[in-house]
C-alpha cells in the first residue's frame, strides 16, 4: 500500500493502508492522539484498494480488504474514505478476534463498573454512551464491548463514535469541544459524521472494567422498563456476537457468568433526556 497509518485502539492494533493519501491523512488527523501498536507489529491488516487501477482516478472507488474479507462488499465512494476505514477495522476485529467475546454494544464506565447497551441498529446505543461520556462517564466503545472469557472484565475498544443523522447536532450541542470528521452524506446509514472520543477514554482505553449493568434500549417508544431474565439476554447477546460461536465452551462459559450474575434491563425511551434520566436512576439503584 502507498500510503500507512498504525494505531493502537484498546487491547487490538490495525495497520491501515490505501491506495489513496486522502483517507489514510484523515485517518491520521482523527487518531492523532492514540498510541501505535506496541513492538510496532500489528494484529490486524487492512487494506483500502481500487478493484481495478484506472479505479483509482476515474471514479474512484474503495474496496475493502485486509486479513479478512467479504467478497461481496460494494465498493466506496473516496469521500467516504473514514467510513470505509472504520468498517474494514471494524471487519478485522469481528472476523479475527479470539482473545475476547465481542458484543455489538456500547459500553461506558463510572468508578470501576461498566454499564453494556446493546440493541439493534437505530437503538440509539452511539448516542447514549456519547452523551454519558459528556456527564463524567468515560467512553469503553460504541461499537464493540470486549469480554475476557479469563476474567469476566469488560475491555475497551474506544474508536471513532459513529454518529447519524439528528446525533450529530445533538453531540455538538453537548459536547462543542469535541473534534470531528468530515461530514458523509447520503450514506447506507444516513448523513453520518464521526467524532473523536474525549482524552479520558483514550488515556485509559487499557483499563478494564466490572459488568455492573447490561441495558437493551429501544428507541421511539413511551417511557419504561422491564427486568430481562438470563435466558433472554442469553439468546440476545448471542444475536449480538460476532464470534461467540467461533470461541466455543469459552464463549457459552462467559456468556452464562454475564447473565447470570449481572442484570440486565430493557428500556423503552421517547427522547435522549428521557432516556439519560432512565440510565442514571436505574444505575443509582444498583
């Protein structure tokens, strides 16, 4: 590749690189202040390349690429070049990770103890961790929680908060410091703009924390909320795995201990302010 960025995000390193400078000085700009991997050598590849070289002038295009791979990806715009970049990292550690289970999930800590949100997409899980990160929570992750099968520890993996649509204006309006990425319109996903988690997440993105809650918010609804038994969040947080399956007894094993020794609680929230005074009163209840 012509052009290389290594960064160190939590417990996984990434060696990103592109056809094109534009994507990797992004890259850079927005993970300035995150470490290299340690040793130098990373533990994931990726790769953001033109299927065929006159695709790298003449509309170009990005396909993505790495140690691991979906064949039937659709290529990217180069102004989407972020957005591509996070998706193929995103795709490494999905595909790849063995040390820890991955849950599709935001995660935040407070004194030592984690609060997990899991949901489906449009659950509003980014936008609940962001907006807690602005109230003194420290950021884990918004896309994966990491779960070490050894210890029960929730691990952090705090890149770029993918945030969409109206989540943009509400995240600049709560945290007007924070630093930004180029604004990609018209996406899969909506108008989408990524934002830089605040240097507390980062300074401590190798600190571990104790699951104390696990929370599946459910956006667009009045007010409420309902205890989630283990077996139900069993099967959900399976569903929200990207390698339970591939981790085997150690997968099932700390799956099981999750659940079964720490509550989860399904929450309905018609707003973000509403949902924020859920969070706190049923975390101040523990």
């Amino acid at each position: 590749m012509r052009h290389v960025h290594h960064l160190q995000i939590g417990p996984a390193s990434f060696r990103v690189g592109s056809d094109w400078r534009q994507p990797i000085a992004a890259l850079a700009d927005l993970y300035r202040d995150y470490p290299a991997p340690v040793g130098g050598v990373a533990d994931y590849s990726v790769r953001l390349f033109a299927a065929r070289p006159w695709r790298r002038w003449l509309r170009p295009a990005i396909t993505l690429g790495g140690d691991f791979v979906l064949p039937d990806a659709v290529p990217m715009p180069l102004d989407w070049g972020v957005l591509a970049a996070e998706m193929a990292m995103n795709l490494q550690l999905a595909l790849g990770e063995r040390r820890y289970l991955l849950l599709h999930a935001s995660a935040v800590e407070r004194d030592g103890r984690a609060l997990v949100m899991t949901g489906i997409s449009g659950a509003g899980k980014s936008t609940l961790a962001a907006l807690l990160s602005a109230r003194g929570w420290r950021l884990m992750g918004d896309e994966f929680a990491l779960l070490d099968p050894a210890t029960g520890l929730i691990h952090a993996f705090p890149r770029l908060v993918s945030l969409k649509n109206e989540s943009v204006a509400v995240m600049r309006a709560a945290r007007p410091e924070a630093r930004f990425g180029p604004l990609m319109a018209d996406t899969p996903k909506g108008d989408l703009r990524h934002m830089v988690p605040d240097a507390a997440a980062i300074a401590r993105m190798a600190d571990p924390a104790t699951p104390a809650l696990v929370l599946y918010p459910r956006f667009g609804f009045d007010a409420a909320d309902r205890p989630v038994p283990p077996g139900e969040g069993f099967v959900r947080l399976t569903q929200a795995s990207t390698n339970y399956t591939a981790l085997g007894e150690a997968g099932f094993d700390a799956l099981t201990r999750l659940v079964t020794t720490v509550p989860g609680i399904a929450i309905d929230y018609p707003d973000t302010d509403g949902a924020i005074a859920q969070v706190e009163r049923l975390w101040a209840a523990l």
